[in-house]
C-alpha cells in the first residue's frame, strides 16, 4: 500500500484529487481555449493544488 504525503495509507480521496488535477491539467493543454476557460482552469488548478498541499 502506498503512504501519502501525510504519512499513512493513500486514500481515495487523495487519488481523486490527483486524478481531478491531472484532467484539469489535459484541459489546459487544449489549444482551442478562450481566455476565460483558461482562466477558470488555472484558478481551480491552483485550488486543488493548495487543497493538496502542492503550492
């Protein structure tokens, strides 16, 4: 089993998030995004980024 970064079991919720950031992060790859999205994308990047402990 692996650790997470607190030290005991990786948990679901733990993968979820990484697995909602990873989708996120191919959103932003998409050349057709209007500034907006874009936008929108990198806040909750940023967001789930903190909720992580990754900032």
């Amino acid at each position: 089993m692996e650790e997470s970064k607190t030290g005991g079991q990786y948990t679901c919720n733990e993968y979820r998030e990484e697995m909602i950031l990873l989708g996120l992060q191919r959103q932003l790859a998409a050349t057709d995004l209007s500034p907006e999205r874009k936008e929108g994308l990198l806040k909750e990047i940023a967001r789930i980024e903190t909720l992580m402990g990754l900032d």
